[in-house]
C-alpha cells in the first residue's frame, strides 16, 4: 500500500518564478493537506482540500493556491516566488474527521 | 496565539536513558486531538500517536508512552531506554474542530551511543 508520495522531492526556483508541487494520498484517503515547513519550524498549514474544493485556508497570501483532482491528488501552485518561500513543503492526506494524518516525504523548495 | 508549546528546543541524552518530551497546547473547543509525530533526517513526519480529548487513559507502546493530563493541559511523550535511532525531531500537534493541524515547534532528540 503506497503512503503519500510527493513529486518532485527537491527543487530550485528563481525569484518571482512559479512552481507547482504535487500530492498523491494514501490509498483511499480523501482529503489533502499542506503544509510549509521553514528550516527550525513546526509544520504551518496552507489549506485543505476535500471533494476538490478548498475547504480550509491557513495565512497565506493568494500566491499560493491548490488544487484536488477526481482522483484526490492535488497540486499546490505558489505564485511570484519570494526567497522566503524556500521550505520543506509537506503534503497530508486522511479520511476527515479527526483521523492521524499521513505525510509525505515533502518536496524542498529553495529559491535563489 | 500559540496553540502548541514545546519548550524543550533540543535534548541529548546517552543511550539507554530515558526522555520525556514535553507538549503543553492551548485550546477553548471541548473536542480536540493530540498527535505526535516524529520527522527523522528525512523529512517525512512519521505518526506515532492519537489522543482525543474525551480519552484521558495513558498509553504505553512498546518503548513510548504518552501522558495526557487534560487539568494541565499537557500531552507528555516517554521514550525509555533511548536508543540512536530515536534520534530525531519530535513534534506535538493539536487539531480542533475541522482538522488543520497545529504544530508546535518541536524538540530534536539527540541519543549519544
């Protein structure tokens, strides 16, 4: 049973450049989280998606922005990239509500 | 407001002994859940427990343990008889009612062989 894999594992941007990060869940999970993790940092959440709709919304600004397919898989699009953007970037999946979220091995981002 | 507090920033011990890994977290929901998860070098957070608010009972795993004492708000993590393979950084999260995930900013654990 495949957990949650993320592509790419890691990346480098430049400045005011954008990327796009994707997600596969766990098998029959439904429900996608993401999350940014700075260097030193706990984990911050970005959104979640759940029947392909944003369900909730972390503080972010609008650069960053998502998407969940049919399938569940997702995509996290991060607009006008800032240095300050570079991080671990980790994707959850689970079954709402309440269950223990699964991570990725995350994509780590660094943007020159 | 910091939801998750994890004071501890670093903590090395020598094989063999034993660590307790503190988490206090702040919530007003009456339902909640703890986690704890465990990000070794890799980058991947492993989960290692669940707790929801309702079930105050301790749990024991193996060589983990977990402490839930909700008059302190505190969900303490127990690691006994250390090993080098617990090295890692070890996070404390909340999650209240519509399952974002509050993380602390976690305590890395160094076992010296």
């Amino acid at each position: 049973d495949a957990g949650v894999t993320q592509s790419p594992t890691h990346l480098i941007k430049t400045r005011g450049q954008q990327v796009t990060l994707r997600c596969s869940p766990k098998s029959g999970h439904d429900t996608v989280s993401w999350y940014q993790q700075a260097l030193g940092q706990g984990p911050q959440f970005i959104f979640q998606y759940y029947e392909e709709e944003e369900r909730q919304r972390g503080n972010f600004p609008d650069r960053f922005s998502g998407h969940q397919f049919p399938n569940y898989s997702s995509e996290l699009n991060v607009n006008a990239l800032l240095l300050g953007d570079s991080a671990l970037y980790l994707c959850a999946s689970s079954l709402v509500p309440h269950t223990e979220a699964f991570f990725g091995q995350g994509t780590r981002l660094t943007v020159v | 407001a910091q939801k998750v507090t994890q004071a501890q920033t670093e903590i090395s011990v020598v094989e063999k002994e034993d660590v307790t890994l503190d988490c206090v977290y702040e919530t007003r929901d009456t339902t909640y859940y703890l986690f704890w998860y465990k990000q070794p070098p890799s980058g991947e957070l492993v989960f290692l427990i669940r707790r929801n608010s309702f079930d105050e009972q301790n749990e024991i795993s193996g060589r983990y343990s977990w402490n839930f004492q909700k008059s302190t708000s505190s969900f303490n993590f127990t690691i006994t008889a250390s090993q080098v393979v617990d090295s890692a950084v070890y996070f404390c999260a909340l999650s209240e009612a519509r399952s974002q995930f509050y993380f602390g900013t976690g305590t890395s654990l160094t076992v010296i062989p």
